[in-house]
C-alpha cells in the first residue's frame, strides 16, 4: 500500500542559465585588522573573477578573528546599512557580473549577535541572508574535549530560525554555516527544495577537522546526490588563540568526487560545477525512486506548514464566495 504523504512533493529547480561553471573557494588569511581584510579579500575576488570564476564561495567569518571574545566588537549592521564587509562584497559583484556565497561575518541586530551569510546576486543586491542556525542553543557549534579544546558559540551568538535556499544565476543553492554541515536532514532537505548545490563557509578546528572534516562533505554530497561546497579561513601557524583552523576548503562532486581542495595555508581553488554530472548519478543510482517512504521520510516542517496555510486562505475564500461576501 502506497504511503501517506506527510508533506509536500519535492521541488524541482527552475532552468539554470548555465550547465557548467567554474566555482572559487577563497580561502583567506584573516587578521585582527577589518579593513586589511576586506582588501585582502577584494583582491582575491577579482582575480577569481579573472580568472573565470561565476560563483565566488567565502570562508566563515572572514572579516576578523574567529574568537567568541571579540566577535561583537567587529559585528556590523547589514539591515542598517553599516556593514563595510557586505559593501565590498555587493560593490565587487556588481561590477564582475557574479554570485558571492560571502561566507560569514559577525551581524549585529535587535541587540543580538548573529553568525550570517549574505548571499549577492550579480546586480550587486543580497539575494539571501541566511543566519547560521539555532534554537535553545541547539545547532549552534559547542564543544568540550578535555586538555584539547573548549568553545561556547552560543555565549556569544545567536541562532538563526530558518533554512536558506536561493535562485542565483548559477542555479538553486542552499546555505549552511560550518555545523550545519553535520545535520543530515538539512541536507536533505536542501535537496527536496531542488537545491544542486550546497555551500557551507566554516571554521573547522584542527582536532575535529582531521577525523571528519572530509568525511561529512562527501556523506553530504553523495546522500543527497548534488554539489557541496566549503571554504574556510586559511590557518595561520602564529595566532596564539587556542582555536587553531583546520582548512581544506573543497568542492565534491555527486558521487564524492574531489574537484577542488586546498590544504591550511592561504590559496583560492577553483573547481567546475556539470549540472549534468547531477542527474547522470540520479539515473545511474535511482535512491530517490528507492527510498522507502512506508518506513521513514523527510517531513519539511516549513513548507507543510505553508501548504497547510495556503490551503486554509483558499478554503476561506470559496466559503466567503458561495456565501455572496
């Protein structure tokens, strides 16, 4: 017997502009000066552009040192207007004609600290803005190895409440920040929003990112059979903080392919999305025609809650109609 469907179809994307294009990873050496920064990574942008580049991917917090102790020192107000690394990034775009994941910055609103990514489309506006997620403290980055390393992210920042999935020039893609790559379901999701690609700035940290660092990109990429993305910070062997960055930026194919990879020091890399790559793994391994929605599914909590309303709205107007209001 068929199963009851819980939630609503997936989604297919709509036609990209584009089969192939070239992606950068800009993977960038940050210092404690802001506008030393935003130069550096100005700098990086146009030669990715020059070289060819239509999706440029920037790392997590790119504009200052990743450090809960001073991140709101450096956070900036993109709603308001007075976000320099924004500005730069929108400025750049505009004028190369390309799509920036800008990786994250430190957002100030509503008296809150927020880890954000600006997605910009080729006009220069912000297509997207997605708040790295969490709720009750929950998906927000935490970790405590003894004699290793200690962090709180939520002593700092805020979680974001949505997911975030975006139309560019280049095609339908979904945005996580760092932990999110290590929740399955949003990836899956992505991809029943019609997402080919998703992108996830990060940080990593050396002790976490050696054991599972490549390990999540390509379960990510290959259960979900699409593009994953990732672009970090650069490490940089003097900081004297106790959160030393992993690196590796990549970019991995449907199947797990490696297209793209960096090692820890500063570099951009570049590597080809083939749209077509998508749908040659999904005939030749059919795990969406093979997953057993009798026995578990995806429920996407936001769009059956749309659908449910939309349906609601509707139910009301034909009420209002046959009654003559």
């Amino acid at each position: 017997m068929a199963p009851t469907s819980v939630s609503p179809p997936p989604l297919r994307p709509p036609k990209a502009n584009t089969q192939k294009y070239k992606v950068a990873l800009c993977q960038l050496l940050v210092s404690a000066d802001k506008e030393e920064n935003i130069a550096r990574a100005r700098s990086r942008i146009e030669a990715a552009a020059d070289a060819g580049a239509m999706l440029i991917v920037m790392p997590e917090i790119w504009c200052c040192p990743y450090s809960m102790d001073t991140l709101p020192s450096y956070a900036e107000d993109i709603d308001g207007g007075a976000s320099p690394s924004i500005s730069m990034l929108s400025e750049v775009a505009a004028a190369r004609k390309i799509t920036i994941v800008g990786g994250s910055i430190p957002e100030k609103a509503s008296g809150k600290v927020f880890n954000t990514c600006c997605v910009i489309g080729t006009d220069g506006q912000i297509l997207a803005k997605h708040r790295k997620i969490g709720r009750f403290q929950l998906h927000l980055f935490e970790i405590d190895i003894p004699g290793d390393i200690k962090l709180n992210e939520s002593d700092t920042s805020t979680g974001g409440q949505e997911p975030t999935v975006v139309d560019t020039d280049v095609g339908r893609i979904g945005i996580g920040i760092c932990h999110d790559i290590r929740f399955p379901e949003l990836a899956m999701l992505y991809r029943s929003r019609g997402a080919h690609l998703i992108c996830y700035p990060s940080a990593f940290n050396i002790s976490t990112g050696e054991l599972l660092w490549d390990l999540m990109q390509k379960s990510r990429a290959v259960d979900n059979q699409l593009f994953v993305a990732t672009c970090s910070p650069a490490r940089d062997p003097n900081t004297k903080s106790e959160y030393m960055i992993w690196g590796h930026s990549s970019l991995i194919g449907p199947f797990g392919e490696v297209l793209a990879a960096a090692r820890h020091e500063e570099a951009t890399v570049m590597g080809e999305v083939d749209l077509s790559m998508i749908q040659s793994t999904r005939e030749n391994l059919p795990l969406e025609m093979q997953s057993r929605g009798d026995l578990y599914r995806l429920v996407d909590v936001q769009r059956q809650r749309e659908t449910a309303s939309n349906g609601a709205r509707a139910r009301g107007s034909g009420e209002r109609r046959r009654s003559g209001q």
